[in-house]
C-alpha cells in the first residue's frame, strides 16, 4: 500500500465523517449515524470508493479501544449510589430482558444457532450514555429524579454489557458457549475489574511524578495511550476482547473515581483535568474512523431484502430491544409519566450496540444479514426516542413538568 | 497482522521511546536522540523485536507530516524580518555552502553518484530548529542579538531545506538530475507556497465559523488533519514528497503568520492558541513512532564497521557541515564571540536532517552504509554543539557575558 492512498483515504474518511455528522447533528440526530452513514456511501453499498483495507482497519481498531476508554472515563460511579436501587432495577430489567427476549426470538422464531441468537440479544442489552445524556440534556431534564435514575442505569448497562461482550467473544473464539470458559472469563474479569483501577492508579500516580520534571513534551498522551495499550494487552491475556482493557483503564481513571482514590494515592485533580483535555482531541480523532468502518463492513448491495429474514427480523428485535428497557422501568416506583420517560431514555444503543455487532461480524459469528439487521434495529432505537421524547415533554407533559421542577429548584 | 500484535507494538515502540528520550534529556541530550536510539535498540541492530511493517509505517508517515505541519506552525517570519540581512546571510551560507561541500566531498572523493551525492549535501543543510531553540534557551541567550540571528537563520534553513528536499525527491522519483523536472517543481512550489497559506487561511476562516455553530466534538482535531492531509496530497499531486504539505498548512496557520492576516479575514487569535492547545497532543503522539522507525530501518550489524567508507564519510561529512555552517556566520559584522555563538548554534540537525536521510533510504537512493554514515552525521552534528556552547559560555565569556547581558536588559 503506498503511503498516500492511505494518506487520501484516511482524508477522506475524516472529512466525509464530518460532513455526515454535521448533517445528522442539523436534522437533530446523534452525530454517530451521520459518521455510520458516511461509511455506507462511501463504502460498496453506494459509491464503492473504499473498501475497508488493513491499515484503516487498526486505525478504527484503536478508535474503539479509545472510545470505550472514553466511556469508561465519563463512567460515575458516584452518580450510580446516589439513585441506587431504583437505577439498579432498570439496569437490571433493561440488560437481561433484551438479552433474552431477543436471543429467544432469534433462536426460537428465525431458528439461528444458540452463539448467534446470544450475540444478537447481547447487541441489544448496552444503553448509549452519551446519546442518552444528549437527549436528557437537550430536555433540560438532566438533573430531574428521572433523568438521574436513567443516568445510574445506562452507567450500570454499560459495565454489564462490556463484560457480556467479553463473554460472547469467547464463546465466538472457542466456537460454542461454554459454562467452564465463561466462569473462567468472569472470575478473570472480577480480578481484572478489582486489580486493574489500582494497578491504573498507581502507574498514574507515578506519571505524575514524572510529569513534575520530564523535558520531553508529550507525556500524557503517549503515556496515557501507552496505558491503554497495555490494559488491552492484558484484556486480551484474559481471552476478552481488547476493548474490555479501553474501558478498564478509562474507568480507573474517570475523574470521580480518581479523585476519591486520589487522596490518599496524592493525585492532584488538575492532572486528572490535563489528562481529560489532552485525551479528547485524540479520542475525537480516531473514534469517527471507527463508526465509518462500520458503515464500510455493512454491504446493503448483498442483502436479499424482499426476504422476510431481515425485514422481520429487525422488527421482532425492534420490539424486543424497546420492550425490555421499558419493563424494567414499569416496575419501579414513580409517576406514570417519569416511567414513561425512563423507559424511552432507555432505548438508545448507539456506538456499545455498534461495537457489539462489528465484533460479531468480524469474528464471524453474524453473517450479512443478521448484521444488517441488527444495525437497522440500533439506527432505529438511536433515532426514534429523542423525536419521541421531544413529542412526549413538549406536547403533553411539557409545561406540567416544567412547572414541577421550577417548584423543586425553589425548595432549599 | 493480527490486532493485538499491533496494539502491542505500538505500545512497545511508544513506551520505549518515552523511556530512552527520558533518559536522554537526563544526560543533557535532545530527546529525539533517545527516540532514535529506542528504535536501534528495538531493531535489528540489537534486539531485533520489531520488525518496520506496514502499519507502523503508515504510523511513522502521519507522524513526519504532523512533525513538519508543527515545524510549519513554529515557524516564525516576523523573527526573520527583524534579524534582515545577518539572518539571511547566515542562512544562505549555511545551506550553501553544507550542501556543496558535502555533495562535492561524496562526489569526487568517496565516488558517489551525483544523485547521492546531491542527497547526502540536501541533508546537510537544514538546521533543526527545535533543538537550536533548546540550546539558546538552555544558555537563556534566546533573547540576546545573535540569538534572534541564529532563529531567523533556522527558520529560511528550514524553508530551504524543504525546498531542496522536494527537488531531489523528483530527481529520486525519476532516477536522475534533470533540469527541467527541477523548474517544473520549484515553479509548483513557488505557486504552492503562495496558494496554499491563502487557501488554508480561508478554509481555516470557515472552521472558525463551523466552530461556532457545530454540535459534534472533535472539529480542531479532525480538521486540521484532514488539513495537513489535503495539502499532503496537493504535494504529492505537484511531484513533492507529502510532507511538504504537512509544512505548508503549519505556515499557513502558524500564529504570527495567522494573526495579521487573520486581521482581515475575521480570525480570532483564541483560535489559533485552540487549534495549538488540540493539535499538539496529536502531534507528540505522533512524533516518536517516526524517530524510532529511523531507528528501526538502520540495521547496525549489516554495516561494515572496518571499511575506511564508512568513517571516512562520516568524519568528512562531519566537518562539512560543521564548517559550512560556520562560514556565513563569520562573514557578518559581530564581535567574534558572537559570531562563534552563532556558526556552533547553527550546527544542530536533528529532525529534518533525519526526515531527508529517511526518505533518500525509502526511495533506495541511499545505501545501508551511507544511510548509516548519514545518521552518524545527525547524531554527532545534534550532540556536540549544545556541550561545546555551554562550555564556551560557563568557562570563557559566561561572567561577562551574563553581565553584559544584565546591561543590556537594564536599559530602557
């Protein structure tokens, strides 16, 4: 490969991914379906112009371990014991019914084979914190009770879902599910999960030390890129995809669990605020190669789609994916409106669900049209609840609730 | 290629850097000496680790073009309006007469090919501007008269020796000297290096605008490289090697070129200092996986240590580029302690000393020896200058010298 087709097809994929994700941010959608969008056209379900060569494929595969490092930094773990059992039992209702109900439809109904059909209800289970946040936010109802309790629960989904995730990929690699992997996978995980913040914390701390008399700029994003690596090194160790180690690292780094643990390690808040800035331009960069990739891997020319396969298929796990964010939150106790809410908050899957099915794909799990199909479906759950949410608060609720939080702000 | 074997590579060659740059500066020496050293360490001359594949490669390119779109962006044209003529004199004499000299010596004494030879004299001539800035800085000379000489002197070295570089790039490409090859580059150059400032300041106007109104993160850093890579490609579309263009986008937005003409057309100056605050993560990032590749492509052991070519190139080499720096600084009107100063702060190659080595080894121009009695150059030309200034100032002229300085700084 000549360095300046990679230099021409990387320019194109960045811009391209901008333009789309400024057109989608315009139409009010998540700028992840434009950026999944710019891989489509660009890709051979249109223009045929990229094909998804190697080097572009590790560029997206360093994307995704810095998008979940990023996750695993804006991950609150305060945020989850203050709303507590009410965010714990959405959670809970909103990872195992998707995981379920769909696994149960695709084994049951579209007859796929067990490690399928746990793939694609594993793909279901992840709610996309950043696309719920912006949808929260855009309502003005981030700091309302209901908008902290879908906050605690995505928080919750998404450490669920990763290790699920970790999971599945074994089960993919190994060819079958597998009790005795799985209980190996997980005990792994737990020592990870326990060991890996301290061992983060530690190594931070001495970054930080050394960032008080290093001549040699650069230290924190080479090193903090460094520590990435080397926790996907050691998830990978594990028999878990490399990602898992992204989220780790991020996770012990998140600035509420850092600085709690910080005292007593002496870390300063304001390296944990250094890390946060000079991270961002480099997770920015690299994560929208990423969702282009995704587009790219997805060929929309193969697909049968007079088939009832895929258009069933998607609607069924539809159904499915919406169901079972919302009974977790039916069951709580709260007005019927905020269950509502709660419930649509929910079903954003955005770029977790997107990860789910790009390794499904890659390790072979999903053929074309079970990936086609899962990707309507995560379109569709990314783009339906905002437009249902803005209907809901503005033309029924919107004044009542506005009024109630007024109300709630003015108590001391 | 595996991904995890990747991921790990990376971080071998991003950590390894960190710790031989580390232990570099520790013994007063540029860091990049230490990234080059991590990378023979980690190459086949000692370790044999790593071999250079594809994707560390394409690594390695992003990182020359950032590398030089930084170089671009540090490059100050109001200094060199300031220091006029002694700049201009001392960069002239210090292009001149390095390349003469060194393609001369190549040529008639060692039997070298012109093209070699004009290679070996092309990467004599630029001195490095990072590491001249360090030793002034080191010294606190940067703000004395034949400190601003010495910058204004590596910032037209600079601009020359990119020049220079993409002429012999072309000759390389067509496998001889020609003429007229040579007008036609430096014609496009010329329209190139008018062109490109102008278009970048009015695509960069536009960002500025988009930066407004956008609600997709990641703008500056997506960009700006696909800035750099735009005008990579210009370059290669004109017959010049990509990085010309990473340099001509970093002129065009350097802060003193930015600022007046920002004036305008609108440009905000906290814009710039953005765009510097977000790009320079990436950059240093970046930056190491080049120095380690140069490290990594010379193989030590193949290199006959005992054949009079190899020494007696290097030695030669040596004294032609300490000398031809020299000259121009002794033909200017200053006091002889200033023009000493001036002739050893203009020795440093360093970086783009490196970058043409690299690219004359790429396109097989240079041979493993000659590559390696080039490297030799660098390393020597980088290391001794800075030892042989700070023994001049402590030793013979520091007290007065310190003194005149204090003078100095006391008059209104």
């Amino acid at each position: 490969m000549e360095t300046h087709v990679f230099l021409q097809v990387l320019l194109i994929i960045l811009l391209t991914a901008r333009i789309f994700a400024e057109l989608a941010t315009r139409l009010k959608s998540p700028s992840v379906i434009g950026e999944l969008v710019a891989g489509v056209v660009l890709g051979p379900s249109l223009l045929g112009w990229i094909e998804p060569f190697e080097a572009i494929k590790l560029l997206a595969e360093i994307g995704i371990v810095l998008l979940l490092f990023k996750v695993g930094l804006e991950t609150d773990l305060v945020q989850l014991a203050q709303t507590g059992w009410k965010s714990i039992i959405v959670a809970i209702g909103g990872v195992l019914l998707p995981l379920v109900l769909g696994a149960l439809l695709s084994f049951k109904v579209f007859g796929l084979s067990l490690l399928v059909s746990l793939f694609i209800g594993g793909t279901l289970t992840a709610t996309s914190i950043g696309i719920t946040v912006r949808v929260l936010t855009d309502l003005k109802v981030q700091h309302r009770p209901e908008g902290q309790i879908v906050l605690g629960a995505a928080v919750l989904d998404d450490i669920f879902g990763v290790v699920l995730l970790a999971l599945l990929y074994e089960f993919a690699i190994g060819g079958g599910v597998s009790l005795i992997n799985s209980g190996k996978v997980l005990l792994f995980i737990g020592v990870f999960f326990v060991l890996a913040p301290v061992a983060a914390k530690i190594i931070s701390v001495v970054f930080q030390r050394l960032a008080r008399t290093t001549e040699v700029p650069g230290l924190i994003p080479t090193m903090m890129v460094s520590l990435v690596l080397f926790f996907s090194w050691l998830a990978k160790m594990i028999g878990a995809p490399e990602m898992l180690g992204g989220f780790a690292a991020g996770l012990a780094l998140s600035r509420r669990f850092f600085i709690p643990l910080g005292v007593a390690l002496h870390a300063d808040p304001r390296f944990a605020r250094r890390i946060e800035v000079q991270m961002r331009p480099i997770v920015n960069l690299f994560t929208p190669i990423f969702f282009v990739m995704v587009g790219l891997s997805l060929n929309l020319r193969e697909i049968d789609w007079s088939s009832f396969h895929i258009w069933g298929l998607s609607l069924a796990l539809f159904v499915a994916a919406g169901v079972g964010k919302f009974a977790g939150a039916l069951v709580i106790r709260e007005s019927w409106s905020s269950r509502f809410v709660i419930g649509v908050a929910m079903i954003p899957r955005g770029e977790v669900g997107l990860i789910f099915a790009e390794l499904g794909r890659e390790s072979r799990v999903l053929d074309n049209e079970t990936y086609a199909a899962l990707i309507i479906v995560i379109v569709l759950t990314t783009l339906l609840p905002p437009l249902v949410m803005k209907w809901f608060y503005n033309s029924r609720f919107g004044e009542r609730l506005t009024f109630e939080h007024q109300v709630q702000e003015e108590k001391p």
